[in-house]
C-alpha cells in the first residue's frame, strides 16, 4: 500500500502543478481511469478524456489553491485536504472553501478525487487589489 | 435533501457537543445504523451499539476538538472539516490532525463519517503547559 509520506506528496505536487498552471502535471497524477466529483453531488467525472479537459479549464481561469492546514493522510489509500481557491470572476475576487480527498492506487496515482464545498463556500471578496 | 446550512450545524453540533463531554449529544446527531470509520483504513463501526461506545472512550479521554478553517458543505448530502484534536496521551501533550467527512439522511442524521488521519498526523507537543 502506498506510503503516507507518498500521499502527502502527491497532494502537495497537486499544490503546486496547479499553482504552475501545469495541466499535464496536474492529470499526470491521476490514474488514467480515475474518477474526478468535483463538486460532491454532482456526476463524476470518469477517466483522463473527462476529467483532463476539466482540469485544463480550471487552470485556465487562472485560479490559484492555497492549503490552509497541514495535508491530512490515513491509515488506508486516502488522504485529505483543506484548502482556499483564489480566483477573479467577473472582475470579482473570490474565494471558496474546499477539502479534497483522494485516493491512491500501489503505484501511487490518484485513483479518485471527490472535492467537498457548496455554494456557500463561496466568499466574494470585492475587486482585486492592484 | 438536507441543505448546506443544516449540514454545517450538524458539523458545529458535533464539534461543541464534543467539547463538553457530551458523549449523548454527539451519537444524537448520529441515525442509529450509522458507520463510523475512524480513522479511514480502519474497520468501519456501524450500528449505534458499536460507534455509541467508540464516542464514550473518545470523549473519556478528555480531547478537545478545534476547527482549523471554515466548515465546508458540497452540493449533495456530504460536508466535511478540518480540525486539530488536542489531547494528553502519557503525559504527553498532543494534536492529532483531522478531516471528517460526514454523510446526512433526509432528516438531518449522520449516516457516515470518515475521519481521514494517519500516525503522522499526529504530533507531541511536550508535557501540557501548567
């Protein structure tokens, strides 16, 4: 079974190849048939010709994710995380209020993702700041 | 389906009943064929004659819970928070870090949680400041 050392990394490489806008390094994590629900409660998104163009469009809004505790492992093949995403839309700055949770396969990529946070999640925090 | 601020309330419920010893308030918030998984990669507990006592020793110990960020709902009939449980285990002060993942019936009951932990989450902090 995967380390939670492992996990922890891959959570943080997730982090940062977003940070990046790193597309390819964010989907490079995943399984090829990983399933992505993000949000929870709506349809999962099954494999890397649905959940690769999802990513590649979150990137593209230029959103950053900040961590806002330590990433959380477990005694099993999943880990967890909470986390701010920043964002600007509509010329508005906004943040909303996230924890994924993960899971790993033996070889240590990302097999499901299911990301926790509502409508009221969302905090709208006025016009960027020049 | 039970609405994002119903959800959060459960979460906070769980929270403050917790913190004041009130191993009854906290399986309350609990639908009686619940499953507890605790922490994720442990065999669930499932039925209230099994997590009931799970809460009683938990709680036994005198640990404290304390939210990290914002409690964060989804679009279905999940929600999930970060916190530290803080606790003196040996004579030891310790923080253990924690995401739960709770899962509601139509009547506001938890059906599940997951608490996403593993042995490094946990961290001695040193003999409690007198």
């Amino acid at each position: 079974m995967i380390s939670e050392k492992k996990m922890r990394e891959a959570l943080q490489s997730y982090i940062d190849a977003f940070n990046r806008s790193d597309a390819e390094g964010v989907v490079g994590l995943f399984a090829d048939d990983a399933s992505v629900e993000d949000p929870v409660g709506r349809p999962a998104m099954t494999g890397k010709d649905k959940f690769g163009p999802f990513f590649k469009m979150a990137i593209s809004t230029g959103a950053t994710l900040e961590l806002v505790a330590p990433i959380r492992a477990s005694h099993g093949n999943a880990a967890a995380m909470a986390f701010d995403v920043k964002l600007t839309y509509q010329g508005a700055y906004q943040l909303i209020h996230v924890i994924d949770v993960m899971t790993f396969n033996d070889q240590g990529r990302i097999t499901s993702m299911r990301a926790y946070w509502g409508p009221s999640d969302m905090e709208a925090l006025g016009p960027p700041k020049k």
